[in-house]
C-alpha cells in the first residue's frame, strides 16, 4: 500500500497535478467557518446574521469532518437532515455560505479541497406568496404606522420611526381601490 501510494505521488509530482492536502487534513470544517466568521465575515454588510448562522451550522454534527473528508455524499446527507427542520430557502442559504466559506479556503488559505457543495442538487425553493390585505387589515396597518412621539429618554412612544411609512401604504392602498374601480 506505502509503495502503490508513493507510485501515485511521483506521478500526481511528475504531471504537475500534486495538491498538498495536508492543511485540509489539519482543518475540520468548524475550523474554516470559524476563520471565516472572523476574518471575512466582518467585512460584510449582513456580518451579525453571518455569524449567528456559522454559530448554528457548527453545531451540526457535518463540522467534525476533516476539511479532505468533505464530499458529496456527506453534504446531500447534510442537506436532506436539513430539510427535515427548515425550509429549502434556508438550506440554499447555508448552503451558500459553506460554499463561500470553502471556496476562500481554496483560493486564499492553501487548503486544496474540491467544493463539495458544488457536487450536490440545491432544493428547490417554491414560488413565493401572493396575498392581499382585506380592507380591515389594511385600516389596522394604517393605524399602527401613524407616526407616535418620544418619550423623554429618547426611546419611540408607540407607531412607526419612519414618518413615510404610512403616506406609503396609503398610496398603495387609494391605487388599489382606482384600478379596481376602473375595470
């Protein structure tokens, strides 16, 4: 086996192929998410969210794989468990993130893996909703949104922040009303 294996490395040497796939025996997939939460993550606009859904992925029982053990077959598993507890938006979502957080492995820590994330169907996210608010609904929205005052240490005092708001859904609200009247 130590011979058959030597073999292969003077040849994966000779052809110029050879990837050393020693940091990825070194790093569990927890180790690359947690350097990405810390050394990526911070200079992106959803920083907060990254970090609270690298937290909730490293939970799983997929982090304890070697970086090299990471394949195909594991992340579908991953996946189908998954599926069993959120939705497929959600799991495209992590499923984004892992890929993101492999492929700057790859390409700017020398950790040579294939992106196993590639090798695997996404699910397939439904067709979004589509409802409109009953004409009671939309009067309590307007309501709600009617722009409330400061209480004296500065904190909101009930109603919307934004004074726009509710000029907004009023709008959409008397366009509704026009085009259902002129049909």
């Amino acid at each position: 086996d130590a011979e058959a294996w030597a073999r292969q490395l003077e040849h994966e040497l000779d052809r110029g192929v050879f990837l050393d796939r020693f940091e990825a025996d070194k790093y569990t997939l927890a180790d690359i998410l947690d350097r990405y939460a810390r050394e990526v993550s911070p200079t992106h606009k959803g920083h907060r969210n990254e970090t609270i859904c690298i937290g909730a992925l490293k939970r799983d029982s997929v982090c304890v794989y070697r970086a090299s053990a990471l394949s195909g077959k594991l992340m579908a598993e991953w996946r189908d468990r998954r599926l069993r507890s959120v939705g497929a938006s959600t799991v495209n979502r992590e499923l984004n993130l892992i890929s993101a957080a492999i492929n700057v492995a790859r390409k700017e820590w020398g950790i040579h893996i294939e992106n196993p994330v590639s090798l695997i169907r996404r699910p397939r996210v439904p067709n979004g909703r589509k409802r409109r608010l009953p004409p009671e609904e939309a009067q309590r929205l307007l309501e709600v949104l009617q722009t409330g005052g400061r209480r004296p240490n500065g904190t909101f005092d009930g109603g919307a922040r934004n004074h726009w708001l509710a000029p907004l859904v009023e709008d959409r609200k008397s366009t509704r009303l026009n085009s259902s009247h002129v049909a």
